[in-house]
C-alpha cells in the first residue's frame, strides 16, 4: 500500500509533511504506488469508505480562495455552503487558481502546507469516521487524520456541505 519509506517523499508532500509536523500531527505521509487523485481511487488505494477521504476542494469567493473539505461520498451544494457560511457565491476555482492558491495541484491538494492560511470549512460528514485520509500535495501521496485534527490544524469551521 505505501511505498519503500527508504525513497524521498515529493518536494510539495515534505511542505506538507513539515507542516503537520509543525502541528503535531501524529500521522505519517505516505506515497503509495496507485494514484489518490480522486476519492474513488483513493477509497480503492487506502481499502477504506469513499466517506473517509476529505477531499481538499479550492474555491473562489468574496474575491478570495477559500479550502472546502468535503467527505468524498458526497458533492459540495456551493449555494448551501455559501449561505451556512455568511459567504457570497463559491465557484470551483480553475487548476492556476489553485496552484496560486496551494502550490499543489488538483487531485493532490492537502489541507496544509500552503503558502497561506485559507477560510476553510470541514464538512460535518467527516465527524462520522474515526479515520480519515486526506491527500499530502501530489495525487499519490496521503496521511491519515480525523475530523477534530482539520479543524485544529486548520481553523476551519465544521458546517454540512450538502443541502
């Protein structure tokens, strides 16, 4: 499942990596052979729930990039979250956007280890697993987490992403 630890992790997983260490996040970031890119592939890689993956979604609003982490079961109602959360509009942000935005790519999007601190909400779906997995920075690697982890590593605020 995770690959030969002896092998350097991406330069963007160590950003993050450091970050949870900085954190006190207990959990390790693992790359592993197969790609995490969705959560579907995720779920199938890690051999968990579809539910357990909190996907790292980047959206725009107020001007302003904003992280949504969304369990993976599950799409983002952007009018729902937008009026729970006193926002205006949220649109799915463009791939620059988010590499502007994270330094990290689509697919592989971590929850930390951004150039800046972004509003994040973390969906109160994630609360129902005692592990979670979310990606490290590449569309390979991840690291185990839980709900009350995101919201302290992130300062997120947990509200449901769903209608």
């Amino acid at each position: 499942m995770s690959s030969d630890q002896s092998m350097p992790l991406p330069a963007r997983s160590v950003q993050v990596a450091q970050a949870l260490a900085a954190a006190d996040v207990p959990g390790q970031v693992r790359e592993l052979g197969e790609s995490t890119r969705t959560a579907a592939e995720a779920a199938a890689a890690l051999g968990c729930d579809v539910g357990a993956i909190a996907n790292s979604l980047i959206f725009i609003s107020d001007d302003e990039p904003v992280l949504v982490l969304a369990s993976g079961r599950h799409k983002v109602d952007t009018a729902a979250l937008a009026a729970r959360w006193g926002r205006g509009r949220l649109r799915r942000a463009t791939p620059e956007q988010v590499r502007q935005a994270t330094g990290q790519a689509i697919g592989g999007v971590s929850p930390v280890g951004h150039p800046q601190t972004l509003p994040t909400v973390v969906d109160t779906a994630l609360t129902e697993y005692p592990r979670l997995w979310a990606a490290a920075g590449t569309p390979r690697t991840v690291f185990p987490t839980t709900a009350d982890e995101l919201l302290r590593i992130t300062g997120g605020l947990l509200l449901p992403v769903c209608p």
